[in-house]
C-alpha cells in the first residue's frame, strides 16, 4: 500500500533542477505522479509534486531528500487524494455553461480540487449581515454573521488578524482567499480555504480571478445570485 502526499518546493529556475529533485525523491523511494507549475518569476520556480511513498514512511523524508538538492526549499507537504488537474478550469466553465441552474454549486465543487484547497463557498453580504450562496462538501459550519471586509474590489489573501472571518475559518491554519464574483454591485466573493497551507501564491490569485470573473459572465446576474 501506498499514501499519496502534495510536495510544494521552491527550486531555482534552470534546467536540470527539477530533474534532480525528482531523482532525490526517488532515492527516497517516493513515486511521482504529477507535476504542475505554480509560478515562475526572478529566476525561481514554485512547483507541485504530487508523490507517493510505501505505507509506513513518514513525509519528512520528502523534505530532506528534495532539501539536499542545493537551492531547493519545501514549503509544504500535505496529504493528498486525486491527480494534479492543471486545465480544468476551460472544462468547468464548459460544464456550468451547460447546465447554468447549478453553476454555484458546481462551481464550488470543484474549486478545492483546482486550487488544491480543502474547501470553498461563495458568499454574500447584505445590510450589515453575510450569508453563503453555495458551499462545498468540506465547508465549515458557521452561524450567519457579517463579513464586514465586503465587497472586495480585487483578488486577496484573508489575514484573519486584520479582516474578521468565522472562527471555524481559523482553524487548522487554514490559508483564506477570496475573489469578487458577481455583479459589480454585489458584495459577493467565492472563498477558498486550504487548511494547512501552503499560502497562495499570485498566479494562484490571478488564477481564482479570472475563473470567478469568467463564471460571473457566463451565468449572468441572475445565475450569481441563487443557488442551484
């Protein structure tokens, strides 16, 4: 039996650096499954390694043995179940165009899976009290309460310590983003939350920004607004 885990390293941008990392991870006796570029800039590369080691095994030997390779720092691993999808987002928009009555929920699905996040939820604030328009299956309960940080005017990482959010939220050093989605004139925003790190990076953002935006032009101002 083998557990799969998501191996997040920052590497230097050069050939031969990720192939190295890949050869060091071996010796460990991991298998990689898949590799996705999170972001490049400055002569750096951020990538997911989605990897496998026998039952039993635990995860640091993954950060030691891509640590040994010089230049290379992990910035997270965690548990992982699925496969690194790194263009669903054209398929997703298809599919809510299809069937535009459960955009939010499908949307909300399938955001965790794309951002490799743990939940997401879209929600709403109206005269001075915030509720949710859709959820995924992991969301944390909350009582209904006020976001005060809406509406938003562009894509942010959530600091807990300056902008409120729901205690549940907090837990397990959940990473918070969130991105406007609707009409303009809604102070709506899907949120996304990935317990445990890593934090998200500004491909990542741009990435939820543009999906937010897009899904909000094909569903429409009535499509944004209710639930499916």
């Amino acid at each position: 039996m083998r557990v799969s885990f998501l191996l997040r390293v920052v590497l230097p941008d050069r050939p031969g650096s990720l192939g190295a990392v890949a050869t060091a991870l071996g010796n460990a006796g991991a298998d990689i499954l898949g590799v996705d570029v999170v972001e490049r800039s400055a002569g750096t590369a951020v990538d997911d390694l989605a990897v496998e080691l026998p039952a039993g095994r635990p995860p640091d030997v993954l950060i030691t043995a891509a640590e040994a390779v010089p230049g290379v720092q992990v910035e997270s691993v965690r548990p992982y179940v699925g496969r690194l999808d790194t263009h669903r987002e054209l398929e997703l928009v298809d599919e809510i165009a299809g069937d535009p009555a459960h955009g939010l929920q499908r949307l909300t699905d399938e955001v965790p899976r794309l951002f490799r996040a743990g939940w997401a939820l879209i929600v709403v604030r109206e005269g001075g009290r915030s509720w949710r328009l859709a959820e995924s299956g992991a969301a944390p309960e909350t009582r209904a309460g006020d976001l005060p940080w809406l509406p938003l005017t562009t894509t942010m990482v959530i600091d807990p310590e300056t902008q409120w959010v729901p205690s549940p939220w907090r837990e397990l050093d959940t990473e918070l983003a969130a991105a406007p989605f609707g009409p303009a004139s809604s102070a709506q925003a899907l949120v996304v939350g990935r317990p445990g790190g890593p934090a998200f990076r500004r491909s990542e953002l741009a990435r939820l920004t543009h999906l937010a935006g897009i899904v909000t032009a094909v569903l429409g101002p009535e499509g944004t607004s209710a639930g499916g």
